[in-house]
C-alpha cells in the first residue's frame, strides 16, 4: 500500500467519482503517452489486457507498483526495484475509495497528476542511462472509478453490501481495528488490479508492513501466480519514513513527527541489548512517549504540537498478532501509529501543510530480524 519537494505544489482535485469526466491528460483516450516518453497510459481494461498479453507473447516479465499517486521517493525506489527485476514495469495510479472510511480523508487526499507524470518521466529517463536494468517503465494503468467498480462503489461502511475481499483475522488488526474497512479496501483493489495485470511481481514499501502482510496472505490463499516483493522504508534525513500524507504536517508538527520512530528505536535498542519479553521491550518506549504526549500539552500554545498514541505493536512477524516474548528463530514487528492534531493556535504565515493542516496519521515499524 510511502516523501516531499514534488508534493508541495500539490493541488487538490476532484474526488475519483469527478475525474471520470475530467478532460486532462489523465482521461485523454487510451493509448495516450506521457509527454517526451514511450510511457504508455491506459484508463480501459480491454486495452491493457491486449497489451498484457502481446508483453506475455514476445516473453517479457511485468512488475506491477500499486500506488494511489501523489508519488515520492518511497515509490520511486519500488519502481527502480520493478525494473531491476523485470522487462517491463506497470505504476497503477488509482485513489481507491472503498478504503477510506466514511469520514475519512477521501477527497482531501492529494492528487497530483501532473507531477506524478513528471516524476515517471525523469526516472524513466535514468532508467534508460543505466545499463544496469533490465527494464523500464512502460504503461501507467489510471483507470477511472467506473472502471474499478463497473458496479458502483461498494458501502464504506463497516457492515457496508458489496463486492469485498477480506483478509482476516490479520486485516482486523492494529490498522484494521482502528480503520475498519481499510484493508478489506486494500485487499478487493488489490485483486483487482493483479486479476486485471497478471503481473509476475509486485511491489510494496515495507513502511505499510501489515498491508504488506495482507497482500502476501491475499496472493497465497487465492492461489495467484504472483510474487510479493517488500523494499525497505525509505526516509528522510531525520527519519521519518516518507508517505503521501506528510504534505499535511507543515513546518511545527514536521518537527514532532519522528517522536513515532523514536519510540520504536527505543524498544529496538532494548531487543539489541537482549531483551525479549513484551514488558522490557514496550514499556519504557510506552512510558517515553506518553511523558512527551503530556509535555506537549503543557507547551504554550504558539508552540504546541500535540498528538495522540494510538498504538505500539510488538507482533508475530507471519500473522501481525502480538505476542509476549519473541522468538529468535521468527523475530518479530514492532510497529505503531500516532495521530498528529491539528495546529490549535496558528501563529500569522505559519505553514499548516496542505489543506491547512487536517489531522495526521502516521504510521511506521522496525523489523526485530531473526537471530
């Protein structure tokens, strides 16, 4: 299911039910280009089919990057992943909205087309100067909603009718009980889109370590002929792990925003000093960042950025299930999520990030790699 000069000029779009109609180059008909590339872009599924099949024919290998636009470096280095490993490389652009609950952040989501295209476009062309590739990027699939869901869109709601996926008890899980529908969401476009492309590969960024788990239990108990591949989280100089979102943070929650991975590095260096059970790896981390949840609500308001621990994970690294000492022969996850709230009393020309600064989920993990 990874961040950032490109997404500051972010402009916000219509939702996905309003781009079927737009006239951009991202509904021009199919067999479009993206400008000064070969980098085919296909919105019908017949199309992308005929062309999948003509790449199956002359023997060429596709990797498929999922991703819902507004791309990044984390999804650059999947792409150059995709093409390191195949002859051909497929980005699907596509904002699903049957994983976003019914007040969640659908429309605000950022999309940024233009820039996505320009993005491609530069790594294509340093794809094509380094000889050390065995591909490069050759269609871009940006279907419509219609597309996707020639139904209509399924319910958003928890107990929602439609035409699902689910993946349980894992999809329940940590993300999944704080975003119910999330990964039945993620699992149902997922199938979709490997169903449509019949990729050999494909991609995913480690920084969404369950959905990672979730797709690679979709693939196996549906029996598809399709290899998942997880490349690392890619951060910042800071470490915070590079996401879509980021761009709402603005410049006083920016600065806050790694308290998430540091927390998690301090249970990490408590496993590296040879700690195993669930209460010596967790509890001091739980017990620092909760001092710095209160410290900060104690900070005067002009200076204020406060948030909110939702969860720290220390979980089976197979099921996501948590566990109470780690087994060195499995290692484990350790993981979390917090909530960055809204800037409350906004100093004159702060920068709140886009869309003036709505709340912010941030999620991140660090793997506890078998001895």
């Amino acid at each position: 299911m990874v961040w950032k000069v490109p997404l500051a000029s972010a402009t916000r779009l219509p939702s996905p039910r309003a781009f079927s109609t737009s006239t951009t180059l991202f509904h021009r008909a199919t067999g479009a280009q993206i400008p000064n590339t070969s980098i085919r872009v296909f919105r019908e599924i017949p199309a992308l089919r005929q062309w999948r099949r003509k790449q199956r024919l002359d023997h060429r290998s596709v990797g498929l990057v999922p991703t819902m636009g507004a791309l990044h470096a984390g999804h650059l280095s999947l792409i150059r992943m995709a093409a390191a490993d195949n002859s051909a490389v497929v980005v699907s652009i596509y904002v699903n909205p049957t994983q976003f609950g019914v007040h969640e952040d659908l429309d605000s989501y950022p999309k940024t087309w233009d820039e996505d295209c320009k993005m491609l476009r530069n790594l294509d062309r340093e794809l094509s100067e380094d000889g050390g590739n065995l591909g490069k990027i050759a269609a871009v699939f940006a279907p419509t909603t219609d597309t996707i869901y020639p139904s209509g869109i399924p319910s958003q709601e928890v107990d929602g009718k439609g035409s699902f996926v689910t993946i349980t008890p894992v999809g329940e899980l940590l993300e999944g009980a704080s975003r119910p529908i999330f990964f039945r969401g993620v699992a149902t476009v997922c199938m979709k889109l490997f169903n449509i492309m019949q990729p050999e590969k494909v991609y995913f960024g480690q920084k969404d370590v369950q959905q990672t788990v979730v797709i690679k239990r979709l693939v196996k108990d549906f029996c598809m002929d399709t290899k998942v591949v997880v490349g690392a989280t890619q951060r910042e100089p800071d470490g915070l792990a590079l996401s879509s979102r980021n761009v709402y943070l603005g410049t006083r929650r920016r600065k806050m925003a790694t308290v998430l991975l540091r927390t998690l590095k301090l249970a990490e260096a408590a496993y590296f000093s040879g700690c195993r059970s669930r209460s010596e790896l967790l509890g001091p981390a739980e017990d620092w960042i909760h001092h710095l949840e209160v410290e900060q609500r104690q900070n005067k308001p002009e200076k204020r950025a406060s948030f909110l621990l939702d969860y720290i994970s220390l979980a089976d690294p197979e099921t996501m299930e948590e566990i109470d000492e780690v087994d060195e022969k499995k290692g484990a996850i350790l993981s979390g999520a917090i909530k960055m709230l809204p800037i409350e009393h906004p100093n004159d020309g702060e920068d709140l990030g886009l869309s003036g600064g709505l709340p912010v989920r941030l999620i991140d993990n660090i793997i506890l790699q078998a001895a």
